[in-house]
C-alpha cells in the first residue's frame, strides 16, 4: 500500500481547498476512518483542524444532510444516510 499523505500534505500547504467525504453507511471505508486519517496528515493546520467540532451540513436551505468539519482549506464531511458510492445513495447531497 502507498502512503499517499505527503501529497496531500503538500496539497493543503499550496493553499488548494480540499474535500474528504465518506457517507456514514459505508462499511468498506467507514466514516471514523477517513476522520481518523485526516487527523493524521502532517499541515500547519493539523492542529486546529483537530480541535474543531462538527456542525450541521443542510442542503436545499434547510435539510440537515451530514456533519462538517472544516479549518482554513480541509474539510471533511460525513454524508448521513449514504453508503460507499455517495453520488449513487445521495444524490441530491454529492
């Protein structure tokens, strides 16, 4: 396996945002896992984003559609009622 996390790394310190999303049904690449790595990856950032809570995340105005957590340019967000293939499980969301 290929430790792909100093290329994110040096993706977040060139300023690029960056979106990890993971629908909390999946249970091939389960939610606490991609949260786990993105607590992991080494950036100026790391830190904080470590110490920042969830919030809602609505779409169409108002319908609460997965949790965020975001600091300066990475995000992560875990998309409620989706499995594996978000765009497929929850379409309107991804």
């Amino acid at each position: 396996m290929t430790n792909l996390s100093p290329k994110v790394t040096d993706i977040l310190e060139s300023g690029l945002d960056v979106l990890v999303y993971s629908g909390d049904k999946d249970f091939i690449c389960n939610w606490r896992g991609g949260e786990a790595w993105t607590h992991e990856v080494k950036w100026s950032g790391q830190s904080d984003f470590n110490k920042i809570d969830y919030k809602g995340w609505t779409i169409s105005g108002s319908q609460v559609a997965g949790d965020l957590k975001e600091f300066k340019n990475l995000k992560f967000l875990r998309v409620f009622d989706a499995g594996h293939m978000v765009p497929m499980d929850q379409p309107d969301a991804a």
